[in-house]
C-alpha cells in the first residue's frame, strides 16, 4: 500500500500496489460535529478473485464497522478528556 493523497486533518487515502484496491478515509465538519468516512473501492479483473470476495464482503463490512466503532470510542473519549477541567 502507498499513500494516493494526503491531505491533513481531512483526507487519507491508500492504494494497493497494483491500483487494484484504494482505501480512503474523509473527515467531514457538519454542524459542529466531525463525521468520519470510510470508503473501500476494489478492481477485480479475474472471475477468481470476484468469486473469492463473496465471503470476504460480508466479514470485511463487520471488522471495518467494529474499527469504526472503536475510533468513535477513542475520540469521544478525548474530546470528553479535554472538556474537563485539569486537577492541580
């Protein structure tokens, strides 16, 4: 994987070797609140490798969900964190 496009605070988006699969990730600003967007998008040029997503989907949605979860968690946290007020 290399980077495709980097911008901070904003973008990251990875691609595989062979173009075949980017992975990008958009922070989005709305209403005060940020959104974090998750978007996978594979090229699958031989019959074999369409064949072999079909079970991969369904478990590459539930480990990516739970990722996402899990940096929801982290960031509510520090934002809670930096909120509170600092004990001498």
């Amino acid at each position: 994987m290399s980077y495709a496009l980097v911008e901070p605070e904003h973008v990251l988006s990875v691609r595989s070797a062979d173009g075949n699969w980017v992975w990008t990730f958009v922070l989005e600003a709305r209403e005060g609140k940020t959104r974090l967007i998750s978007r996978n998008r594979f090229r699958l040029p031989r019959l074999k490798d369409k064949i072999g997503m079909i079970p991969m989907e369904p478990a590459s949605l539930v480990m990516e969900r739970k990722m996402l979860l899990g940096i929801k968690q982290r960031a509510e946290k520090l934002a809670a964190d930096a909120r509170e007020p600092a004990n001498a």
